[in-house]
C-alpha cells in the first residue's frame, strides 16, 4: 500500500476550526511538522479540505 508524506508548510492561526481539527487529526500541530499517511480516501479527503496548507509528496 502506497503512503503519502505530508507537511504543514503554512500557519493553523486564524484559520477555520474543522481546518485545525482536520490538521490534529493528521498530527500536524505547528509549522515543518510532517508525518506518514496511508493513500487511502479518508486521507485523500483531509488533503482535499486542507491542501492549501500542506506540501505532499509519495512514500515509496
């Protein structure tokens, strides 16, 4: 199964709260914060709310 490694690459300040939560969720707390995501449509989705703030690229 492919993953996917995601990066905060801009603030969670001011933005909307299921913003921030959707960012929690994906252990993403502040700024150059990164983790490994399983490709799968629950994270192809958190991506789609909040990919203005992220940076992904695939895990091989």
């Amino acid at each position: 199964m492919a993953k996917l490694n995601v990066e905060l690459v801009k603030s969670l300040n001011g933005r909307h709260v299921k913003h921030i939560a959707t960012a929690n969720s994906m252990g993403l707390r502040r700024i150059g914060d990164c983790s490994v995501q399983p490709d799968n449509d629950q994270t192809r989705g958190k991506i789609a709310q909040i990919g203005y703030l992220l940076k992904v690229t695939e895990v091989k």
